[in-house]
C-alpha cells in the first residue's frame, strides 16, 4: 500500500509553474491539495503504448479539471512524489502495473489501443520526425529498423495478452478502448471516471500527411511476413493470434470489437 509522503521544498517549482501556466485554476488547486497530502482523488492510469491517442486522453484529462501529467517519468512506478502529485498518468506502459495496482488499489486503468498496421507506421514516422529535431539516439528497440519493429510487434501482443489476463476477474477497473476508431472514445473515458460533464472528443497529434512512405509499409509488410502474421491480422487492436498460443488464451479477445459491451 502507497505510502503518503512528506512535501518537499524541491517540489514547489512544479505547483508555481502550473499556477502561472495553467488557464484551469482548479487544476492548480487540486495538485497543491494533492501536494500537501489533504486530497485523496482517484488515480487513473493510461497504460497503452504511446501512438494510440495518448495525447488525447490527457486533454480529456486536463478539461475535466483533472491534474494530469503525460510524460515518463511515472513509468518507473517509483517516483512517489510524482505520483502523488497528480491525478493522471500517461504516454507509454508502466514498468510495474502489478505495483502501481497495489499502492493504489481504487485506481482506474485506461488500455488504449490501436490497429496493428497503423500503430506501426506511425511510431516509424513518429522517430523519424524525432531523430530530425535531434531527439532519440536510436539504441535497444527504439529504430526503424525490421528487427526493432519485429520488437515491437511481440512486446505489443506479449503485454496486451498480460493486461487482458490480469484484468480478467476485475472488468470494472479497466477500460479498453480504440481511441482512434472508436467515435464515442470521449464519452467512454468520462463515463468510465464517474464524470457527469462529457468532453468532446479531442485530437491532438494526428499525422498530418494522408498516406504513409512506401518505406514504412514495406518494413511493416516484411515483418509481418517474418513473423507468420496474416495480412488481415494488422488489422487487429489487441493482439495477433498466429503469435499466440489460442489453446491457451482462446477466451481473450483479439480485437476490441470482440469485447462483450
């Protein structure tokens, strides 16, 4: 069970900045309630990969008058003073979701999640805008090379299938949600958090060219004739069946329009 912790002097930069950034005073209020220990809010975790409307959950987050941070620092699980500090987590998967589970056991979970062919092809185009503004060095499974999105490709089914494992017993803390296809995303997202007030539906970093290089489709292709994979099955959200033991996982959905409303 978390601990609450002591503020800290080192913590206030962050509480003045959000009181001179913010046009939302009420968010500025809540995180220095957060901060001084007298709040005890709902956390909400957004623990899909990033590229699947990460950035736009968190200005769902952020217009209900919500403290949210999206970044990774909170990915470590570690970082308490963070933690308590905000309401809302987002932008890429946890390090320890069982641990976040524990410390926070009335916290509610976002699973955002997004066809395979179109997930891929973004974050190839999302490091290559990077790596020409200097951001990124490209080291473990952060390339566009085929090994690496083969990386991605196993990571993705491996995780989805654990969160879809976990959750199992304990639909009612989870939400999975194709953001992107999904047109009533929004309504869902504040549904699920118990708010009354419902936002419209956000999109913040959409790719703004209308088809993708001949290079990235390719690389995509080629992976998934590496790996076994069926053209049809990129059009999964959650998870390929031809890399996945179905004799074991036959009852998990392999894509959200599989889900039972």
């Amino acid at each position: 069970m978390w601990q609450k912790s002591t503020p800290h002097k080192r913590d206030v930069p962050r509480i003045i900045n959000v009181f001179i950034s913010t046009k939302a005073p009420i968010i500025a209020t809540r995180m220095f309630l957060n901060w001084i220990g007298v709040r005890n809010a709902r956390k909400v975790f957004v623990i899909g990969f990033n590229k699947t409307g990460t950035s736009s959950i968190h200005s769902i987050f952020k217009n209900l008058g919500l403290p949210s941070y999206h970044g990774n620092k909170w990915r470590s699980c570690n970082d308490l003073k963070l933690l308590r500090l905000y309401d809302c987590f987002s932008d890429g998967i946890p390090r320890d979701l069982a641990k976040l589970d524990t410390m926070f056991p009335n916290a509610r979970f976002i699973l955002q999640v997004r066809e395979l062919d179109t997930w891929v092809l973004s974050r190839l185009a999302h490091i290559e805008r990077s790596k020409r503004r200097g951001k990124h060095s490209g080291v473990n499974t952060w390339d566009t090379t085929e090994y690496a999105v083969q990386k991605w490709i196993k990571n993705r089914n491996c995780y989805h299938i654990f969160v879809l494992n976990y959750f199992q017993e304990r639909p009612q803390d989870i939400l999975i949600i194709n953001y992107l296809r999904d047109s009533m995303a929004s309504y869902k997202i504040c549904q699920f958090l118990g708010c009354q007030k419902i936002i419209e539906k956000p999109h913040k970093n959409m790719n703004p060219f209308k088809h993708y290089p001949p290079k990235h489709i390719e690389i995509l292709f080629n992976c998934a004739n590496a790996l076994g994979i069926p053209e049809y099955e990129l059009k999964y959200d959650l998870f390929c069946p031809s890399l996945t033991d179905m004799s074991t996982y036959s009852v998990l959905p392999y894509d959200t329009s599989l889900l039972t409303p």
